[in-house]
C-alpha cells in the first residue's frame, strides 16, 4: 500500500511532468481520439 507521503512527491512529478510536456500530451490525446473513431 502506498502512503500519502509517498504518493504526494509523485504526484507533484506528475503534475509538473504534465505541464512540461503539454503539448506531447494533447498530441497524445489527439491520436487517441483519432483510433476510436
């Protein structure tokens, strides 16, 4: 089981990850949506 404290550091990462590669992100999304249609 994962603690709070743990999680917290990773979830923070994820969150600046997420900023910093925004636009890998939406492209990502973008070829998502592409395959289920």
């Amino acid at each position: 089981m994962v603690s709070a404290v743990d999680a917290s550091p990773r979830l923070i990462y994820l969150c600046d990850a997420t900023q910093k590669n925004r636009f890998f992100a939406e492209w990502l999304l973008y070829m998502i949506q592409m395959v289920n249609t």
